[in-house]
C-alpha cells in the first residue's frame, strides 16, 4: 500500500498519507477487511556462527495487518490515530516529539511503546525517516569544538568557543556551510564525562569535535554525526563506560540500533573506533579494586546477548573479545572511577595517551575508511543524502612550547 519516495517534501507526504487513508476507508465501504502490509529489517541476528544478510538493508521479512485478527485491529487503529496526528504537524509545519504524541490519547496509547512502535511502521510504510514526519525528540544533546555551521538561518560558532556547549541540530537536514579545523572527533556516552572535558577545557589544547548523545543517541545526534563524518572525513572515536550498557551505546553508533533497522544506512557511523574504556584499562591505569563494581545477574545476560550478534563476530571480533575479557573478570567500572587520580586524569592523561599511541585502534587511514563510506553513500536512498555546502580550514600550527603528536591523516579537498 506504499511506495517510493524518492522526493521529501510535506506536500507529497500528505497526498501519500490522504491516499492510504482513503484506501482503507473505501475497502471498508465495500466490506473488504483492508490489509497493511509492513516490511521487516534487523541489522543482526543472534547467531555469531551463521552466514546471514544481516549486513544488508534489504527487507527480513513481511508482517501483514487484518482488522481480522483483535490484535491487529488495536494496531490499526493506534497507527491510524499517529497518522492523523503526524498529518496535522506537516500541514501546520510544526514539530512535535513522541512523547507529545503520546500525550494526546494517552487512555488509548497506554505506554510510550505503543506510540514508538506506530511511528516506526509509518515510517516503513512510507519509506521515509522520523525526521520526514516532523516527529523529533526535545532532548539536549550536546557538541562543542573546533566546528562551525548553520542550521535554517542560525549560525553555531563553536570555533570562538571551543569549550563552550551548543545544543546539536534537530533539523539536520538544514545543516549547512560547516566548517571545521579538527584533527578528529570525540563522542562521549555521557554528559557528565562531557562537563569534565569542558571544564577541563580539553578543545581548547585539543583540535577536536567532541559531542555527546546524553545516553543511548537520539536520531539527531545520529544524523548529524553521520553528516560530519560524511563532509570532514575525520578519524571518530567513541568513549564510555566500561560496562554492557556503555558497549550496547558504542554497538549503536556504529551499527546502528534495532528498532529503526530500517533507517540503518542514515543512521550509522561505520568508521567510529571504540576508544575505551577496556577491561584491561583499569590495570593499565591503576583503578583501585573499590572503584570496580560486580557485574550484576542483568549485567551478565547482557553481556551474554551481546556476545552472540553476528555483526561482532563478522566485523569488528576484536571487540567481541574485550567483551569476553569483561565477563570472565567479571567486573565493570566507569569512565569517572579514572577521577581517582585527579579530576583532570581523563583529558589529561587518558585521552591523550589513547589518541597519541602510534598505530592505535587498528592504525587508522584515511584512505581505507573512506572508501567503504562512499560506496556505502551511493547505495544509499536519496532521502539520506543531504546536500550541504561546506569546508575545511587548514589546521594552523600547534602553539609555541606545545609537544603535539603529527595530526592523524587529513582528507583531501572533495
């Protein structure tokens, strides 16, 4: 009942959306038990030792919804009220988040779920994002840096105030003239770990982007992660907590998360590298044994499901094994447990000393990262390409005095 679309603009949704709606309501005139038919996608499956097609983003499979069936008439009727919902914000040009939508029939939505899981059928349905729906989240996630840019007619200089935090864009899709002096980008779990980088005023001595998702990363943090990687070609780490919850947050930056499986080629950052933390880096670093916690019964099955997604063991096995280190040591610790030290052991030592090592994270290039992501973008549907204007300034020389490690490859001029 859906097809392409290959240009997002309000106007073409809502005839697509006023064309579904008024096949439904003229199969009931007739009497026929209209059908949605929804396609499936998963970016794993748990069977390590399988040869599956995980890794494409071809459908898995095919639910059909019959008003038929009691559960799928509740279902129906919940992706109907959504769709009404969603048709009034494009027709209004406004944005709402889920939790609006929620708000809004809340005795019939009965949990959050319910709504989230409705968003994403429309979404396949239509072959579109959430952004196109003009459904986004109200959470503030945070960058600050060596990088400037527009969103719409609004100009964000982090460049004057590197250690200075600026909400990251909603509308992505306005992102525009981005200019950038870094070297690399820095993604944080959380915000805490953030302030103390701020704090510490770690942009100001290194030439970097560092952003936060607050958590496990909305949509927009994705997206415009996916944006900068796309137009500044820079080496991307990720840093969190040494625990399942911190790897399950790294596994979605770079995988992407199941539940919008669809969407997976918009949203992932396939070149981010797992900065720490390690299980092997509380000795390395010397985090006394009150700082280490037991891994929980939770935290284990956790680990456990993790350990058996097939995208570990077909792309990234060295970070399978760290897994395994973890749950044999059977301890966890936090990024902070580092501030054992000093408040400032984590910008000023640890960071630095896992940027610097010659050869780390798997000696990256430029040249063999930047392939897989422009072969990956020509496969990618139009509605995940974002024209943008934008440059790169030349990194002017470290200050005088400064020991600074030669700056890791840099992108040629597109």
């Amino acid at each position: 009942m859906a097809g392409k679309v290959s240009n997002w603009d309000a106007a073409k949704l809502l005839q697509r959306i006023k064309d579904f709606t008024r096949s439904i309501i003229e199969d009931l005139a007739r009497g026929r038990s209209p059908t949605i038919s929804i396609n499936r996608f998963r970016n794993y499956c748990m069977n390590p030792e399988a040869n599956c097609f995980c890794s494409s983003d071809e459908p898995k499979g095919q639910e059909i919804l019959t008003i038929t069936r009691e559960t799928h008439t509740y279902r129906i009727d919940i992706l109907l009220r959504v769709l009404l919902i969603i048709r009034q914000l494009l027709q209004e040009n406004r944005h709402g988040s889920k939790r609006d939508i929620y708000y809004m029939h809340p005795s019939v939505f009965t949990a959050q779920s319910v709504v989230d899981r409705a968003i994403n059928d429309i979404c396949i349905l239509f072959q579109c994002s959430r952004h196109n729906l003009n459904v986004n989240f109200i959470f503030c996630r945070m960058v600050m840096g060596w990088l400037r840019f527009k969103e719409a007619e609004r100009k964000f200089d982090c460049i004057n105030n590197p250690n200075t935090a600026f909400p990251i864009p909603v509308l992505v899709e306005e992102v525009k003239d981005i200019v950038s002096i870094a070297e690399y980008i820095l993604v944080v779990e959380k915000e805490t770990v953030f302030q103390r980088l701020a704090n510490d005023t770690f942009c100001k001595t290194n030439r970097c982007i560092v952003i936060t998702g607050r958590g496990y990363p909305d949509v927009s943090t994705r997206r415009f992660l996916r944006l900068l990687m796309e137009k500044l070609h820079l080496p991307v780490y990720c840093l969190v907590d040494c625990d399942p919850y911190g790897f399950e947050i790294l596994a979605t930056y770079r995988f992407g998360s199941k539940q919008m499986a669809y969407d997976i080629e918009c949203l992932r950052a396939p070149g981010i590298q797992w900065l720490g933390a390690f299980p092997s880096d509380s000795e390395k670093h010397n985090i006394p044994k009150q700082c280490l916690l037991p891994l929980t019964e939770e935290d284990k099955k956790r680990t456990e499901a993790l350990l058996l997604r097939c995208y570990l063991k077909r792309e990234m096995p060295q970070w399978r094994l760290e897994l395994e280190v973890m749950l044999q040591r059977g301890v966890k610790f936090e990024i902070e447990a580092l501030s054992v030290h000093s408040l400032s052991y984590l910008s000023e030592v640890y960071i630095p000393s896992k940027i610097r090592v010659p050869g780390y994270l798997l000696r990256f290039r430029f040249l063999t990262q930047r392939k897989p992501l422009e072969k990956e973008k020509k496969n990618t549907p139009k509605r995940c390409r974002i024209s943008l204007a934008f440059s790169v300034a030349s990194s002017p020389p470290p200050p005088t005095g400064a020991t600074s490690p030669p700056p890791p490859p840099r992108p040629l001029n597109p």
